[in-house]
C-alpha cells in the first residue's frame, strides 16, 4: 500500500501548533513587558509641580492605550484565523491517526479540485465509482486529500484498493 497520510505529518503538525502558540505568547510577553514598563514609567512622574508633567501622562495613556488596541486587534485575528486554523488540522491528524479505519474498493474515475471544507480543514477530492451492496447498485463516493498536497498517482480508471478514516484517504494500493 503507498501512504498518502503518515504519522510524520501529525508530528509536523503538532509542531506547527507549538511554533503557532511560540510565536505567540511571546508577543504577549512583549506586551506585558511593554505595560509594565509604561505603568512604571506613569508611577514615576511626579504629579504636580511640573508644567509639561500631564503632557508626559497624556503621552503615556495614548501610546499605552493604542499598543493595547493594536495588540487585541491582533490576538482576536491571531487566534481567531491562524491559530485555529492550525489547531483544528492538528486536531484532524490526532484523529486520522487514532480513529477507525475503512478499507473499500473502487474505479477511480477524476480528481475533483474544488474546494471542500471539513472540520475547518480545506480538502480536494477523488471520485470513485463503488458498489453499494444493500442497493445492489454502483454510486460515486468522494475521498477526500488534503488541498495542499498533491494528488495520488492513480491512472485513470484504475481498480484501487483504500482506506480512509472519516472519509480522508490514508493509503491506497492500485489493483490493476
């Protein structure tokens, strides 16, 4: 059987996870760091007697407030697109790993590139044709690849033994 899903890529995407969450947390530490200097900074000043001491304070307010702003804006799209992105195709990859398996058989028939989306992972997909034997009838079952890996090598028409966890290809074998 050729492997189309190994557990190298769950490793690589339990990685990409940590580096995501790296990154991010020390953005967070610069923020916090940057707060703490500017509170310093505030607590400083002496609060009357200086004519430009409130134009300091003012300063410090607007830059503080505005880094803050920047840094919510930042998190909600940080973990609101890239990080949930990334934990939810890892999530995916735990699950292809740890979950059931199922062996069919069928004619390839084409590669189907549009755009399909399971679980908040983007797929592609392949069209085989199978037997359905409580309808005693053939149907077109999609099996879905990872959008960004490239397609199997599979002739067309082709007899194709696979196995799929959840509807995702994990290892096929050409038959004939």
């Amino acid at each position: 059987m050729t492997e189309y899903y190994t557990d190298a890529d769950l490793t690589a995407a339990k990685r990409q996870k940590k580096k995501t969450l790296i990154i991010y947390f020390i953005i967070l530490g610069l923020y916090v760091a940057a707060s703490i200097a500017f509170f310093v900074y505030y607590k400083t000043l002496p609060y009357k007697g200086y004519r430009d001491t409130s134009h300091k304070i003012s300063v410090i307010k607007a830059v503080h407030y505005s880094l803050t702003a920047v840094f919510v804006v930042f998190s909600f799209l940080y973990l609101g697109i890239i990080f949930k992105r990334v934990n939810r195709y890892c999530r995916l990859c735990t699950h292809l790993s740890t979950g059931l398996r199922e062996t069919s058989t069928g004619n390839f028939l084409e590669c189907d590139e549009t755009l399909q989306d399971k679980d908040g992972v983007d797929f592609k997909s392949l069209i085989f044709i199978e037997w359905n034997k409580y309808k005693k009838d053939f149907f077109e079952r999609k099996v879905l690849v990872f959008y960004e890996k490239p397609f199997p090598e599979i002739p067309a028409e082709a007899n194709v033994s696979y196995i799929t966890q959840g509807n995702v290809l994990i290892s096929y074998e050409i038959l004939s």
